[in-house]
C-alpha cells in the first residue's frame, strides 16, 4: 500500500459550465490523517465529499481511495471502504430501528447473519450505545441519531469516514461525547464544519476552502490560530482561542450599522 | 396544527404500547394477524339479526385487553374515527326497514331495529379487533409477516419506508403549518392564494429528502433489495394460541352458545 | 369514504381484496419493469408525504369548511400510475392500522375505491389524454379536476355498491346512492383545484418531476376498460357463487332472537326482501329465491356487467370530450 490512501488531483465540478464550484482541488491523505476541512458557506466543501463517495461523478481530474480510481465499475468497491455520515441523520437511518439499520449495509455487503450479528455487536460497541439497539429512530434525541449514523458507517468495517458538520444541532454533551468518539476511532478522517473548536480537538490537519479552491492546507494549529487567514475567508479563531490574546477578542472586521 | 400534532402523538403512542412485553404481544405476528382477520371475518358474517350470536363475540376483545395489559380507555378514540358513519347507517336501519320482529314489554321490535344493533355491535367489535392487533404488535412485525404470506417485496418496504418518514414529514409539514398559521392568525385553514406553494414546498422538501434517503442507501450498498430480518420460528404457544381462537370463534359463530345458555334458565 | 369493516359481507370483503390484489399484482410487474433502485425510497418518502399532506387543512373561500389533496391523482402525476397504486396502499394500510381508519376487512375495497380509481382511472382516461400534447396551466386544472370529480364519483358509486351488495344496511341503494354521489361531486372539484395548485407549482418551479413516465407507457383507454370489465365480471362472478353457497340464513337467526315460532319468519323475510329489492330496483333479480347457482352467478355477471356498462358510458362520454379538445386544439 502507498502512503497516500486518498488521492485528489486537479479535480473540478460544475453542474453548468458558467458556474464552477470545485476548482482544480488537489490534495492526498495518508493512513493517519485526520482532516479538518472548512470554510464559509456554499465554497464547496460538502461536493467535494460527496465526489469522494462517488455521489457525484460529472467531475473532471482524478480521484482515487485505497489505489482504487473512482470511476463508475468501481463505485461498489470504492463505497464498501468509505463511510459518508450525512449532515441529516433523519435520512440516514431509515429502517425500523437501529438494530437494523446498522445491519442494513453487512447484509447488502452478502455477510451470513452471524457474521452481521458480529458486526453490529462491533459497531454499538465502539460507540457504545449497545441500549439503543431496538430503539426507532424517530424516537431518540438528535444526538442519539447522530451517534447511531455513524455506527452504521461502522459496521462497513471502512478505511476512511468522512463526515459534513457532525456536530451540527448536538448539545455540549452529546458533542463531547462525539469528539471523544472521534478521537478513538483510528480511521482516516475527513471532517467539514464550521465548528472549529471541535476541529480543534480532532484533527491533525486541516484544509481550508474558499470559492471552490484549497487555499491552505496545514497543520491544525498553524491554520487555525491564523486569525488573518480565518477572517479573510469569512471564519473566526475557534472560540477557546478567542481569549488567549489576553484582551477580550473583537472581530477585525470594521464595525457595520445596520440600518432597519 | 392539532391534527397534525395529535398524529405524530399517536403514532408514537401505539408504538410505545405496541412495544411493551405481555403474553399477547410475546405472541407471533403472523399468528396474530391471522387470528384478527379471522375473528374479523367471523364477526361480519354474523346473520344481521343475530344480535344474540353477535355479542358473544365479545369473549375475544375482553380475553385480549385483560391479557395484554393494554387499557381500554385509548381505544375509544380509534372507535372515534370509523362509528359516525357506522351510527349513521345504523340509525337508518328502523327507518328503512319496519318489519315487526316480537314485542318487548309492549314495545314493536322491528328489523331494521335489530340489525341497525348488529350493525353498530360489528363496528365497535371491528374496531377494537384491528385495534388489539396494532395496539399488541409493532408495524414492521406485521410487515414481515406480511412477507410471509408472500406479500411482494417492493409492497412491503414500502410500507416500511411510509411508515418510517410519516413523523418525519408530519412535524414537517407541522412546522410549515404553525409558520403560516402565526403569520395568518385568524384564518382556519390555509388561503387558496398559497394552496399551491404551501404543499409544494413540503413536496420539494419531501423529494430532497428521498434523495438524499437514497445517496444514504447505496452507500451503503443497496442495489434495489431491501434487505431486513427475518421473524423468529413460531413455537408450539404460537400454534396452540392459533388453535384455541380458530376453534372458540367457530363454536361462538355455528352454535348459539347464548340460546344454550338461555335454555339452562328459561323453561 | 373509509368504508368500515362492519358495512361489509365477508363475501364483498373478500371479492374486493381480491381485485385489489390482482391489480397490484399487476403494479408491483409494471414497476419492477422499468425499475431504478432510487424508486424505492422515493415511493416510501411520497407516501409519508401524501400521509402528512392530506392531514393539511385548506379553507375554500366563501364558505366556512376546508378541503383536503387528492393523493391518488397527485401521486400518479408525480410517480406514475403503478408506483402511485403502491403507494397508496401503503398509505391506506397504515391508516387502516394506525388510525382505524377503513377496517382490516374493508382494506381491499378501500384500496378499490381510493387507490385504483385515483391512480387508474383518474389518470388513464383523463389526467394522460389531457395533457399529452404539453402541459399548460388551463390543462393541468382541467385534468386535475376532472379526474379527482371521476374517481371521486367511482368510488362513492363503489361505496354504495359495495355496501349494498353486503345487504348489511337496509338503506336502499337508490337512496344510498343520491346522498353519496352529490356530496362527492363538490369534494372531488374541490380537491381537483387544491391538487391542481400544487401540480401547478410543481410544473412552473420543478417541471421535470411531473409526469416522468408519461412518454414510456403506451397504455389506452381501451385496455383500462378491457382489465376492468374483466375484473368487473370476475368479481360478481365470484360474488354471487360465494353468497349462493352461503344460504342466507334469515331464517334461522330469526327463529334464534324471537325463540323460534312466535313469528311467521318465512312471510316476515320475503316481504323484507321484496322491499329491499323492489327499492333497488337496479337489479331486480340479483337473487331469486331458488338455489341454482348457475343462476345466481349469472345475474351476478349480469350486474357486473352493467357496473361496466356504466363505466365504459362515462368513459366514452369523457372519450367524446377528450376527442373534441384535441380537435379544438388542431384548430387552432
């Protein structure tokens, strides 16, 4: 195996040609990366995750996971060594409890049920919600679903995870709980948010976007203690860098009316 | 809005009663929706002036509620939905039909009396069977049972699927009625300026949502089959369960069991 | 229109399931026909749609009351007649169950009167031909409504039928008939016009969901009449030997309540039953006296045929129609 798992190189979309929304993006990611990617809205990070699981194949450039080119004869191989946890979990959990949901991808994948059972054993257990096993979804919290999302991703026993604001609509506690999940998972990660506090916490690497291209791409710290960088692209420091200045932080974006 | 509310209420409702442990609800979904169709059947195919024979039909509801826990009171509500009509037809019945049966105590009994009785009897008895079959067994046990019987797939996952976003869109379409019904306070349903719009967003939102159900599917390699667990074995209580009702509902609907009864009393 | 399971024989319970099955049978082939994978979730994520939708009051202006979508034409418009049917069952199985609303026995009636017409009739003989040659706002309204008023129509029609067939309320068919099919006249315009404001949304915001397989189905006129006379016959067929061999048994159960022989029974039932008919009156000898099953069948697919009589009579009123439109629409 090569040390790059994930490779991107020179990879453009538009869903019409005047308007590009990826811009030759060109990046890899080796077997212990955890990867941060952020920017403001609309630049493009949630396509390109999806053009990584193959869910959008009108790209040009290269994409390749695990030495394996996405194309489309490739998608089922590609697809059963990547995880996609969507930002609504409502759509990822769709059968009548979790139990069952989490089987729903070893079943597909033609695993004999004790070979599911097994993996569904595994996949509650590393996120540790073994008592939610026969609950329905539209019963539980939405952090409750959100853990349960990500369980089914890992009973596909997948190489890379990749995540589109995970910690969107959790409470302090359930997003803790997320983060300390994450940081045990030994999976390449690749995480879009704005919440860069969490970013933070969890990954080595970040790359930061705007309007369809990679503008930075570095150490975790290195970029987010970057306020210049940040603010250019329409972010701020992570609020637990906020104070560090030693003054109370204020933005350094002129100070705007707004008029009513 | 208060149906849509009361909705969402009561499908979590009757799955939370659904879901609690009891002999009736230990009891094998298929056995249990064949013993409803069939105490169902046997019921409507009472005579419609065999009030007498038609209540002791009776003996399966009480043996039912007593057996499973499942208290009475709710079921009322479901009887809510179905009986006006029922009431209806059945007020009709002296009406139409004025044929003199026998006097009680000086009273004409006429047909249409009788079997506007039997018919409002039938309905209430209906209602609470169907009522104990959802009210003791989850939607998808029923739905693999379904299977059993060889139910198509495709019809069955579409149950399962319906099923699972009904709350989903009802509290969707909840939070758009409660946006429009602050801005529009004093109106009862909604304007026919916005009938359009109002539904087609929730359909938009609707068909954004199955796609995305979809990208969420064949990630995880769905190729079209549905694939979910199978029921377990039916063991010897869920036959002998079977067995018992087949007979009792045959006895209570080929023998007057009450006449019987009767005649131990009345020379 | 939920029909309840105590209004029913368990001879037209079990004819209508049958029908109802045969047809969904049928869908459940035309789907997997040209099947994609994504139709599957779509099909669930409507039929909640729909569910929530139809729970959705809109206040008709002028009057006090409100009205409700169709689903049936909606669904078909969107998804296509065969997965719409699918879908509606669904629907209506979940309403049944959930909400006891329609009964476990009158499932396949209910699928009959609300499914099939919606999906079948509404959309073959009306909704398609209407809008073959390109959608317009006048179209989509015209088609709409017409078809909700149609299969609305059928199936109040049906309600009645159904109910007096099953001989449980004495309510005469006549009667039955001309209180159910006014009513159902102003609901099916009213849900023809909230249906067709949303199609209407839907054409002039999101076109390419409207009528995605109208191009792939070559399916006439004809042949939804042919399939369903023949659905028609099979079922007064099956009706009518089903009840001859299950004798009506007035007689004993009536000996049972009055304690046998205060009553002369025999004089009592005939009259009811020369009341009930002469009342009727549509057919006239459904059920003559004597046990000859051959002739019971028979006035059975006699009354079958009728019942398709009438339906191919709407059909071909609305045929005539559709023929002079498009001649209009040549003119111009």
């Amino acid at each position: 195996m090569s040390h790059h798992h994930i490779i991107c190189s020179n990879v453009s979309f538009s869903y019409d040609k005047s308007f590009e929304i990826l811009h030759e993006i060109s990046f890899t990611a080796g077997h212990d990366d955890a990867i941060g990617l952020i920017g403001a809205n609309g630049v493009g990070k949630s396509t390109l995750l999806r053009i990584l699981v193959g869910l959008e194949m009108e790209f040009t450039g290269e994409v390749s996971i695990g030495e394996i080119k996405v194309t489309k004869k490739t998608l089922p191989r590609v697809r059963e060594k990547i995880g996609y946890v969507f930002q609504d979990s409502e759509n990822q959990l769709f059968m009548p409890t979790v139990y069952e949901d989490i089987a729903f991808a070893p079943r597909n994948y033609g695993l004999d049920s004790d070979q599911v059972e097994e993996r569904v054993r595994h996949a509650l257990d590393l996120i540790d919600i073994d008592y939610l096993k026969n609950k329905q979804p539209y019963k539980m919290s939405g952090g409750e679903k959100k853990l349960a999302a990500i369980a089914t991703i890992l009973a596909m026993t997948p190489d890379v995870i990749l995540m589109d604001e995970p910690t969107i609509a959790l409470d302090p506690r359930n997003r803790r709980r997320l983060i300390n999940i994450l940081n045990n998972l030994d999976h390449i990660k690749i995480i879009a948010s704005h919440d860069l506090d969490m970013v933070l916490e969890t990954c080595n690497r970040v790359i930061l976007m705007s309007e369809g291209k990679i503008i930075a791409d570095g150490e975790t710290r290195e970029i987010l203690t970057n306020r210049e960088l940040l603010e250019a692209n329409g972010l701020e420091l992570p609020f637990c860098l906020q104070g560090e200045t030693g003054v109370s932080y204020k933005p350094s974006v002129p100070h705007t009316h707004i008029h009513l | 809005m208060g149906k849509l509310s009361d909705a969402i209420y009561e499908v979590h409702y009757m799955d939370t009663i659904a879901g609690i442990d009891s002999p009736i609800h230990r009891v094998h979904p298929l056995v249990k929706l064949i013993v409803t169709v069939a105490y169902i059947w046997f019921t409507v195919s009472f005579n419609k002036y065999d009030v007498t024979g038609l209540i002791t039909m009776v003996v399966y509801p009480v043996a039912l509620f007593s057996l499973s826990g499942i208290s009475f009171g709710h079921s009322i509500k479901k009887l809510r939905v179905i009986l006006p009509f029922v009431i209806l037809m059945g007020i009709l019945n002296p009406f139409f039909n004025r044929e003199p049966l026998f006097l009680l105590y000086g009273i004409t009994i006429t047909e249409g009396m009788v079997s506007g009785l039997t018919l409002l009897i039938k309905g209430i008895l209906t209602v609470l069977g169907g009522y104990l079959l959802i009210s003791t067994t989850r939607i998808e046990a029923i739905c693999y049972a379904l299977n059993l019987l060889r139910v198509p797939e495709i019809l069955v996952t579409q149950i399962l699927l319906t099923y699972r976003y009904i709350t989903v869109l009802l509290s969707e379409a909840n939070h758009i009625f409660e946006a429009y019904s602050l801005r529009a306070p004093s109106q009862k349903g909604i304007h026919y300026k916005v009938w359009g719009s109002l539904i087609g967003q929730l359909l938009f939102r609707s068909i954004d949502r199955a796609t995305g159900l979809y990208d969420a599917m064949v990630l995880r390699g769905y190729n079209g089959n549905f694939r979910h667990s199978q029921l377990p074995k039916a063991r010897w209580q869920d036959s002998a369960y079977l067995l018992v009702w087949m007979a009792a509902f045959a006895v209570l609907r080929y023998t007057s069991l009450t006449a019987l009864i009767g005649s131990l009393f009345v020379r | 229109m939920h029909m309840a399971d105590a209004l029913l024989s368990p001879a037209v319970g079990g004819a209508m399931y049958a029908a109802s099955a045969v047809t969904a049978i049928y869908s459940v082939k035309k789907v997997k026909e040209d099947f994609s994978p994504k139709k599957v979730p779509v099909m669930g994520v409507m039929g909640a749609f729909v569910f929530a939708a139809q729970m959705i009051n809109f206040s008709i202006p002028g009057t006090g009351s409100s009205g409700h979508i169709c689903g049936g034409i909606l669904l078909a418009a969107l998804l296509g007649p065969y997965a719409a049917f699918l879908s509606m069952i669904a629907i209506l199985l979940i309403q049944c169950l959930l909400f006891a609303d329609g009964g476990i026995l009158a499932l396949g009636c209910n699928i009959w009167n609300m499914a099939f017409y919606a999906c079948f009739f509404g959309y073959f003989c009306l909704y398609k031909p209407i809008i073959k040659n390109g959608m317009s706002r006048a179209k989509i309204v015209l088609a709409s409504v017409l078809g909700c008023v149609l299969s609305l129509q059928l199936g109040a029609f049906s309600v009645a039928l159904e109910t007096t067939i099953s001989g449980i309320s004495e309510l005469p068919f006549s009667v039955f008939v001309a209180a159910m099919q006014p009513i159902h006249l102003a609901i099916g315009t009213i849900e023809g016009l909230i249906t067709a404001a949303v199609l209407i949304f839907v054409f002039e915001t999101r076109p390419e969901l409207l009528n995605a397989e109208a191009t792939e189905n070559k399916f006439s006129l004809k042949k939804v009449l042919v399939i369903m006379g023949i659905v028609v016959v099979l079922v007064g067929g099956a009706l009518s030997l089903v009840a001859s061999s299950n004798p009506d048994g007035l007689e004993w159960s009536i000996g049972q309540v009055t304690g046998k022989d205060e009553l002369d029974t025999d004089v009592s039932v005939h009259a009811a039953l020369a009341d009930v008919q002469e009342k009727t009156a549509v057919l006239p000898d459904y059920s003559f006296g004597n046990d000859n099953i051959a002739g019971t069948s028979f006035s059975g697919i006699v009354g079958s045929g009728l019942v398709a009589g009438l339906c191919i009579l709407l059909a071909v009123i609305f045929g005539v129609y559709k023929k002079k439109k498009k001649a209009d629409v040549e003119k111009t």
